[in-house]
C-alpha cells in the first residue's frame, strides 16, 4: 500500500465514516493490515497535532490596541 492509499484510507474512515470492510474489499488488503494501516495513520496524525497550550495560544485573538483620540 503506498503512502496515498493509505493517507486516503485514513481520511475515508475519518470523516466519511467508511467501515473497515468497504475499506479493507477497496484496497485489496486483510482487516487486520487496514486496521494496521488506520492506526499508524492517526499516530502521524495525532505527532503532528498541536498541543494544547499552542492550540490555544493560536486561537486568542491578538490584543488590541486602543487611542484616545481626545486632547487633555
């Protein structure tokens, strides 16, 4: 299975809800290598993900910064 077919197996099951045997029939390959293939998948996923912290930090909006444009 090559990088692609397994990167769109992964998705498949992620957001199109694809069970493992549409999957597994798909690509020609055992249950037990396609939930192989899945894990390994969103492990590379799950070492790319941010942490919370960064998550976090990327979603606060940046401070604003205000003038009084009144004279004293």
């Amino acid at each position: 299975m090559t990088c692609f077919r397994q990167a769109v197996l992964v998705l498949r099951w992620l957001l199109d809800g694809a069970r493992m045997s549409q999957l597994v029939r798909d690509n020609n390959i055992s249950v037990s290598t396609g939930y192989e293939r899945l894990h390994e998948g969103i492990t590379v996923l799950a070492a790319q993900a941010p942490g919370l912290h960064r998550a976090l930090s990327a979603a606060k909006p940046p401070p604003t910064t205000t003038s009084c444009s009144m004279a004293p």
